[in-house]
C-alpha cells in the first residue's frame, strides 16, 4: 500500500487530537466510568462512519453549499453542544453515581460524530490526501475506511479510560464536579475551535 505509513500518522494526528468527540469521550469516562460510556462511543464510531461516507462522496459539501443551510446546521450544531456540555457539567460524581445519572447514549454519539465540523474536515482531508491502492477507487475507500474505524476504535477507549483514570485519581465530590466541569469547558472551547470562519 502507498502512503499506508503517512496516512496512519496523519489519521492519528486527526483523529486523536483534544477535538469535540475525544473531549466528550473523557468527559463521559470522567462522569460515568468506561463500561457505561462504551455504547456512547460506539455512537461516535458509527456516526464516523457515516460521516466518512459523506465526506468521501462530497455530498456534505454540496448540502452545505446551498444557499441558508451552513448557518443553520451551524446553530444546530452549537445547541446540541451545549446541551452535551449541560449533562457532562451537572453528571453526578463517578464515586457517587449510584445509577441515578443516564449516560449518553448510542444516539447522542452518533448525533455528535454528525454535527461535529472537526469530523468532517479531518475526514475530507483524509480521504482527498492519501492514495492507499493507486487505480482503484472502491478499494482505495475501503482501506482507508477499514483503517480509519481501527484507529478511532483505538483512539475512542484511550479517551475514555483517560477520563475514567483522571476521576478515579481524585476521590472527593468537589474534585469530581470540578473536573467535570472542566471538561464541559473544554468541551466548548473545541467547538469554537471547530467551528468554520
């Protein structure tokens, strides 16, 4: 395979960057623990890939060219990422947390993988600045689709566990709620970040 070496560097570099989804992931480790955490991380993976399939295909650039929608999926977007950060800000303590908190769900990470502009820059790029099987369109997609969803798979549980670990290493209610505001925080500042112009 061409370019397999700095597609995975650059696919590492993109995917595992502070960006939206890893911040929410820690977030959700962090207020949630691992275990519970996994079928909103599975969201995220499948909402990715849809998210591949649009990029590669164009079809998001050509939804957002037409005329009124940017700045409404924009405002979608911005709603949606400050109701995440409400639920990770007031999640109860992991050490608390009898049951009483709802982990986000399948949907909610697959909602996020949708809305989240990082996402969808760092698949363009991705999939238009490598070539992993030259002359063979289909199958240059599927490699890079096959190696993209290993290495988010990856990538999503280091996230999770991070947050998870960073919780557990601080073992009093004003440490948890602190951190979990934090991560609401940061959680926003990425989207700012993410966000076009």
């Amino acid at each position: 395979m061409e370019g397999l070496a700095g597609f995975i560097l650059a696919a590492l570099a993109l995917t595992g960057s502070p960006g939206p989804a890893n911040l929410s992931l820690a977030a959700t480790g962090a207020a949630f623990g691992p275990r519970r955490g996994m079928l909103y991380s599975a969201g995220i993976i499948a909402g990715l890939l849809l998210v591949m399939l649009l990029s590669g295909s164009s079809l998001a650039g050509i939804a957002l060219a037409q005329p009124g929608v940017a700045p409404l999926v924009t405002a979608l977007v911005v709603a949606y990422f400050l109701y995440l950060a409400f639920r990770i800000a007031t999640a109860p303590p992991l050490v608390e947390d009898a049951g009483e908190g709802k982990a986000p769900s399948f949907a909610a990470g697959l909602t996020l993988s949708l809305v989240n502009p990082k996402g969808y820059a760092a698949m363009a790029s991705l999939f238009s600045g490598f070539v992993l099987v030259r002359g063979a369109v289909l199958s240059d997609a599927a490699a890079k689709t096959a190696l993209l969803l290993a290495i988010v798979t990856a990538v999503n549980a280091i996230w999770l566990l991070a947050g998870a670990a960073l919780t557990r290493a601080f073992r009093n209610r004003r440490a948890n709620r602190a951190i979990n505001l934090v991560f609401a925080a940061l959680l926003l500042v990425s989207l700012v970040w993410a966000l076009p112009g």
